[in-house]
C-alpha cells in the first residue's frame, strides 16, 4: 500500500490479501521480539504496513496487532 492507500503489489508467485481500504485508518500496534514482544509504536494500519514495507527492505522484522490484543499474553506458539 502506497502513501495514496493503493496496494502495491509485488512480483511474489502468492499473495496475502490485504485488508480493505476502509480498515486502513484503524489503529495497530506495531512490535518487535527481543525475548518478548515489545510495543514501539501505535498508528493506522495503512501506515503500519508501509512502516513494515520499509522494515523488510532493511533486513528488520516487525509484527503488527490490533491495539486491543497483547502478544505478550498469547501462548508461545509465536516465541
């Protein structure tokens, strides 16, 4: 997804569908793990995807949520 909200797509053989425009001003969570997930920012989750976009492109992984669900309480099936 572009700074427009238009999704970008890639020259991937699969696709990950990616939520609808409506739901691109919804707030998330954005995490990173370092022995348990740790919050570093809120925003919507058209800027969020973008951020991870850029996250990737430099070797770095960050998981998104929604702002309402705690990793950190799940079990450790994503550790």
């Amino acid at each position: 997804m572009d700074s427009t909200g238009k999704v970008q797509t890639g020259d991937s053989s699969w696709s990950l569908p990616l939520p609808l425009k409506e739901y691109a001003m919804s707030r998330v969570t954005v995490y990173f793990y370092s022995d348990r997930w740790v919050p570093i920012k809120y925003c919507s989750l058209g800027k969020a995807i973008l951020l991870h976009q850029k996250a990737n492109l430099e070797g770095k992984e960050i998981l998104l949520f929604p702002v309402n669900l705690d990793p950190n309480q799940l079990s450790n099936s994503f550790n």
